[in-house]
C-alpha cells in the first residue's frame, strides 16, 4: 500500500509521521511519501503520486486546512482512503463527521496505522482494528484503544525516518538544531495541558510515563551525527527533567560519547543545586520552565500547577548560579483572570530575570480540563471550532470588556521587552491602552529573534536556522 502524508508546513520534525513510516516500512511491504505545501501543491502531488491511502497530523487550529484540502484532493481521487491522526483528533473525535473524513485514530498511532495499511493490502476489514474510528455507511464505528507503549516497544520502533523528511523538505537536511524524544508522557495534571486527558482515554491501560532506554537514545543520536551535521540538541520531552537514576546514568554517557550542547524543558519545583550541575557538566547551555501565572490562584488553582512563588524565584536563582540561561513560559488571558492578574505575571518575571519571558495568549484546546470549565462556564466565545492555531493573535476567551481584551493583545507583545527592561512598565501600562497595531507586533517579533539567537541557541546558527530554532520551540509549547 501507498501511504500519503500531507504537511501544511514544517515547523519542527514530525516525530509521529517519522517513526511510523519508519514502522511500516520495516514491517511490511508499503510505501510512504511526503508532501509539504510550502515546497509543492499537495493536490497536484496527491494526483500524481496516486496513493491508496493519504494521512493527516492535526492539530487544533490547522483542522480547517486538513479537511478542505482533503475534500479537495476527494473530489479529484474518491477511491483515496483519508485517515487523520494527531492531538485534535484526539480530543475531538467529532471531526469524524467532517465531509471527507473516513478514519481517524485516536492516541499513538503508529502500530495503528500499521495494522490498517496489512488490512488493507489482504483486503481484510479496516473497521475493527484498535484506536480507529471508521466511518461504515451510515454509521461510525468506535474501536477501543490498545495500550500504550510500554518502555521496551519504545526501544523496539525503528528510529525516526527522517530521510522521508529530508526528501520532502531538503532545508530541514542542512538544519544543524535537531530534535529528539527520549520519552513519553508527563505525571502532572496541569490543567491547561493535554496528558491528563490522554491519561483517562488510555483508562490505566499502560504506564503514564514512560522513557526510553538510556543506551537506545545515545545510539540514536550518534546515527543522527554520522550522517548529518549536527550542533545543537533539542530535547523535546515534556518534563525532561524527571527520573535521577536515568538521567545520572545518561548524563554520564552523553558528556564522553556527545557532548554537544543542548536545550531541554524543566520544572521549577524539580530544579535542584546538584541536578542542575550535572546538566551543566553534560553541556546544557538553555533551559524552558512554565511559571504560567505569577498569580497565587490562577497558577494553582486555575492551572493546577501545584508550584509556589519561592519554588519558581529558587529555580531561577540556581540556573543563573550555574550559567544556564532560562526562559520562562507564560499564558495571558487565562478565564477567570483579568489584566491584573496578568500584570502580575509580569512582575515575577521581573522578580526571575530569566534569558526571555515567553508569553502566549492562553488558547482552550479541546480535551483539557481547563477548556472543559472554560466552556461549561461562559468563559468562552464560541467554540473549539473556532480556534485558530495562533497563540499570539487571538483567543476565543472571554474577557470583562473590548477594552480590557485589547490591553491584553497588546501587553503579550510588549510583555517580553517589559521583563527584560523593568523601567518600561509604567510606559507600557499607558501603551496597552492603543488599538492594536505592527508596531507592538514588530517589538514583540524583533526581541523574540534577538533573545532566541543570541541567548536561548548561543552558537552561530544561519537565519534559516534560527527560525528553524524558533519554530521548534513553540511547537513544543501548542502540544
């Protein structure tokens, strides 16, 4: 069978697409081809290629591009199975009842769509295998799910086929930043995030968090290294930080057999004086953490971050006592908050004086329990349909007024350069007020660049490799 995978765009390597290809290929007899629309007409492609099957990654914001231009490709290939995997469908298995929409899988996908494209090629029914819904007549069939991965399948897979990528996309070739995942899963149940829900579709069927073996991850990337130029290491891992006996053992083996220097995300309450030494003895140069709220409430009751102002202030001080540099990662307009709650946000990054205050317009994706309440009370307008991927443009947040809504907008452009300029907060409390305009635009893009090149990735990048840099960060954030 011939598998199809469209991309609206790249902005980080697509792990999910790259290691199922890398699946099906070594266990069975199929192809796997790749478009991305920046660089060819994913139609004139799907017409010229003639898959049996073509296949989506989602995610909540992009759900309108994927289905129009798959009942687009439909309507020039109606005997094309179309099957759509990803957080959105996911969380929103409804979108199975979009026009064109024939499977959707929901959670891990990769022995999924294995076992979808075997039935398929010994005619076998598609409507029964485990984490699909398919459409069958009038009808849609919900399969359960199998259970997750356990550490062992993880090191079983086949290592992400990124020369499908490469191919598709020769830029991503030259990138010298590359990403890796060491694992899976997170057990905090921020309230914000996805893994909480993921848990509970997975109803306890498989380990919450699971990690790869320490010897499985040093093979990887020294494959990576020998046969591309590789400088710079993006740990993509929600909570890189967890696990000591791990990272003890895989910090030993990455400083003599790597060593090259890398960025990972971790977590306040989990930053302590000999962890963070031995992070920077192994080469960490640049860290992530979520302060989220400096708000007492909104960050632990709201978000349920279960963090304390002296933990995130602690953390702060102990990466700047061992030269990491540090970006906090912060949401605006959250329900139930207000511009003042919001400046106060502000002001404990100010108190941290991290590298760059990253700071996002708080967007309610579908199956976390934070939009959840949001929607159930009247914090929301409209509905999950109506978002749109951005996390700096809008939000379907409701807010006390028109007034208020814009100063928001605005303070996230202006909130960075706030942070790192103390003495601009008075200015900026009366710039917040001004209609939306480029210029807050341009000083939020313009810092942005600046602080992620020159602090965050400290090593000469190329401009296509910053963006590249950039990108991949901020996919990490909307997952």
């Amino acid at each position: 069978m011939h598998l199809l995978y469209i991309l609206k765009e790249v902005d980080n390597e697509p792990h999910g697409i790259l290691l199922t290809s890398a699946l099906v290929k070594q266990r069975g007899s199929h192809r796997v081809s790749l478009v991305v629309a920046t660089h060819e007409d994913p139609l004139a492609a799907a017409l010229r290629l003639q898959p049996d099957v073509i296949g989506y990654t989602v995610y909540s914001g992009t759900h309108h591009y994927y289905t129009d231009l798959n009942r687009r490709i439909k309507a020039q290939l109606p005997g094309v199975l179309s099957i759509f995997g990803g957080p959105h469908p996911t969380f929103f298995p409804e979108m199975i009842h979009a026009e064109g929409v024939d499977a959707i899988c929901l959670g891990e996908g990769e022995y999924a769509v294995l076992d979808l494209l075997n039935a398929l090629q010994h005619g076998s029914p598609i409507d029964t295998i485990p984490n699909w819904w398919v459409k069958r007549d009038d009808e849609v069939v919900r399969n359960p799910l199998r259970p997750l991965l356990t550490p062992e399948q993880l090191d079983a897979l086949p290592y992400a086929d990124r020369a499908l990528l490469y191919a598709a996309h020769p830029p991503s070739r030259t990138n010298k930043i590359r990403p890796f995942i060491t694992g899976r899963g997170c057990p905090y149940d921020c309230s914000f995030c996805f893994n909480k829900a993921y848990s509970e579709l997975y109803g306890g069927t498989g380990r919450r968090t699971r990690r790869r073996s320490v010897d499985n991850v040093i093979r990887e990337i020294k494959e990576v290294r020998e046969n591309n130029d590789l400088a710079f290491i993006i740990f993509m891992d929600d909570t890189f930080i967890l696990n000591r006996q791990w990272l003890t053992e895989f910090a030993a083996r990455y400083r003599s057999e790597i060593g090259l220097p890398f960025w990972c995300q971790v977590r306040a309450n989990l930053v302590e004086d000999d962890l963070i030494r031995m992070f920077k003895q192994m080469g960490c140069v640049s860290v992530s953490f979520g302060l989220e709220a400096g708000n007492d409430r909104m960050r632990n009751v709201i978000l349920n971050r279960n963090m304390t102002r002296e933990q995130i202030l602690r953390a702060s001080e102990i990466l700047r006592q061992y030269g990491i540099r540090f970006m906090t990662n912060n949401m605006l307009g959250l329900p139930s908050g207000s511009l003042d709650t919001d400046w106060e946000t502000l002001e404990m990054n100010i108190a941290c004086r991290p590298s760059y205050a990253n700071v996002f317009l708080f967007q309610p994706y579908p199956g976390t329990e934070l939009a959840a309440w949001a929607a159930a009370h009247g914090w929301m307008v409209g509905s999950f349909d109506d978002l749109s991927g951005s996390v700096s443009d809008d939000t379907i947040i409701r807010f006390g007024s028109a007034f208020e809504k814009r100063q928001i907008e605005n303070l996230q452009k202006l909130f960075a350069l706030t942070v790192e300029i103390p003495a601009l907060a008075p200015l900026v409390r009366q710039l917040i007020k001004l209609p939306n305009n480029p210029i807050f635009w341009l000083v939020y893009k313009l810092w942005k660049g600046y602080a992620m090149k020159r602090r965050m990735f400290p090593f000469a990048l190329t401009p296509g490799e910053y963006v590249q840099a950039a990108w991949q960060y901020m996919r990490i954030r909307s997952q």
